[in-house]
C-alpha cells in the first residue's frame, strides 16, 4: 500500500472530549471502511507502508509456537526437544505473554538479564537464539515490524560445568561395570570408537563384526562400521540408520552403569568421546591421528574443543592403551 493509498484524518471526538489521530487501512470484506485510532499514527502509517500486517492479539507465545512448528522442519528429534524444552521453560512463562508489536528492547534485556542470573552463558545463548529466530520468522510473514530481539546483546552467564573425561583406572572401572547391561555395549562402543552420541544412537548390530576376516590377506580384524553423522543436517546419510535410541534413555543407562562403577551419576555421554581423545592423547597418539579418528576436518578443531583433555595425566603410554583398549584381563 502506497503512501497516497493511505487515507490519515485528525477529528475532534465529542464523546472523549479529545482530538483523534486516525489512518484508514482500506475496506474489509463487507465492504466496511477498516480504521484504527492511535495516537502512534507514525509507526502505523510507516508499519501500512511496508505491507505489516499487525494482529493486536499475536502475542511472542504464538510466534515462538509458530518457529517450533515450522521452523525446525528437518532437524533431529533431539534438537526439536531442547528448542521445545527452552521454549517452554524460559520463554513462554516469561515473557510470552506480551503481544509481539508491543514488545521493546528493554523487555529482552531484563529477561536475558534474570537468564543470565542462575543460567550458564552457553543456554542463554541458545534460548536468545530460539527467541531471535521466532521473532524473525514473524517478521518475513509480515507480522511485525522489526525484530527487537536481535537488537539486544546476550549477557555473560554463570560459569558452565566444564566436560570432564575418564582417567584411565576410571574407563576400566566403567568398561567392567558394563558386564550385564542393557547400555553396555552403547557405553563399550562410544568409549572405544570415540563416535559421536547422534552416531552411537543410530547404529545398527549389522554394521558390527564381531569376527572379522582372520584368514584375508592381509587380515581383517573385527570392526564396527560407523556412518559419520551430516552435521549440517543433524541426521546420518542413510535414511535406514534413522531408528535412534532416545537419548534420555541413553543418559540414563550411562549413570546406571557410573554409579556401579563406583564413579556417581552426574556423567554426560558425549564424556565418554571426551574420554576417548583424553587417553589417546595420554598414549602419545599424535593430535592428527585422534583427529582422524574422531572424525574432526582438521587437528584444530580437536585441540580446540577437547584443549582440556589433551594432556599428559598418565603417563602410561602404550601399555595404557593395550589395557583400555583390548586386555580381557583388566577389563572384566
């Protein structure tokens, strides 16, 4: 709607015993003139201009529902939860409620700021994310005017429990602690191979070989063969690899499995890959040959994420590795 499209009056409106500042929008479909009274006749005439199509009632609850239903099409299950998970514990309770076209700057600002009181600065990041995407997604529709969100600056949280990885008395507390559980082989797999959970959960018994090819030449030893997760998608390449185990379920047979071992149950299951580079690189693994086996593009990445973990806190070295990585006798 063009500038000259627009219909603005100013009257004198008895009944109020005040001046009026109104714009027209057209007609609806009954042919009756639609005409809102402001006194913020500037942001609506700018708002007509651009083709805004404000709903008084559409409230941040309705945009950040809307994100969650179509905007995370494609993504894993996993990540659809968490998002859900933010959306319905740090957004919705409060400031959901505020209708999207009244929403300020300020009001994002002193929510991030009571986030950031109790919450570590990683989460604050991701719900501001979720909150920013929500608003933009309503923005392309046409349904507010700018997204206010994206103007604020996330603030610095509380410190995060950093990731924490098994020494080498602890993996074979664990490994042996796995003897007749139903998450045992899950929690043998992901401490051995270094796999990713979003891997772990997707495999399959008949990528693994228990056997081998003993009598090949050269010999094939056993293996387990592992699809590397599509990160930019979240999911594996092979669409039958898609039956997952849920992670909850996951997590809690890891801490079932922690706690017999002697060891507590506050563990997450990505230390278990944490812990597969940390003894790899107390055994003198070169940083290029733990990047290749943990499917990192570059050796960067792997000191960068897993920094913590590489250095040398057993001084072990082979001998170390025979043992966590194949000696019956330690291991159960």
């Amino acid at each position: 709607m063009s500038r000259e499209e627009l219909d603005y009056s100013i009257y004198f409106d008895a009944s109020k015993n005040a001046w009026i500042a109104a714009v027209s929008l057209g007609f609806d479909g009954a042919g009756r003139r639609v005409r809102l009274l402001t006194p913020k006749i500037k942001k609506l005439r700018e708002e007509a201009e651009k083709g805004i199509k404000t709903k008084a009632n559409y409230r941040v609850n309705d945009a950040v529902e809307d994100f969650l239903t179509h905007g995370l099409k494609g993504r894993s299950l996993g990540t659809i939860t968490h998002a859900r998970s933010m959306a319905e514990n740090q957004i919705k309770p409060k400031i959901g409620n505020y209708r999207l076209k009244d929403l300020r700057a300020e009001h994002v600002d002193l929510w991030l700021d009571e986030l950031a009181e109790s919450l570590a600065t990683k989460t604050i990041i991701q719900i501001h994310n979720l909150l920013t995407r929500a608003i933009r997604m309503a923005e392309k529709r046409e349904l507010v005017g700018r997204n206010v969100s994206a103007l604020c600056e996330t603030p610095h949280g509380q410190e995060g429990r950093p990731s924490k990885s098994l020494t080498l008395d602890l993996a074979v507390a664990v490994l042996k602690a796995c003897n007749g559980e139903s998450f045992g082989a899950y929690v043998i797999t992901s401490l051995l191979t270094g796999i990713r959970p979003e891997e772990a959960r997707k495999l399959l018994w008949e990528a693994v070989d228990l056997d081998g090819r003993p009598n090949a030449k050269p010999p094939i030893p056993p293996s387990i063969s592992v699809l590397r997760a599509d990160r930019v998608g979240g999911d594996t390449k092979i669409k039958k690899s898609r039956r997952a185990l849920d992670p909850m379920r996951v997590l809690r047979g890891l801490r079932m499995i922690t706690k017999k071992a002697g060891i507590g149950n506050r563990w997450k299951v990505r230390e278990l890959r944490h812990s597969f580079v940390s003894i790899l690189s107390d055994g003198d693994v070169s940083i290029e040959r733990i990047a290749d086996l943990v499917g990192h593009s570059t050796p960067n990445t792997t000191q960068t994420v897993y920094q913590h973990q590489i250095r040398p806190v057993i001084v072990h070295g082979a001998e170390a590795m025979d043992v966590v990585f194949g000696n019956g006798d330690q291991t159960g």
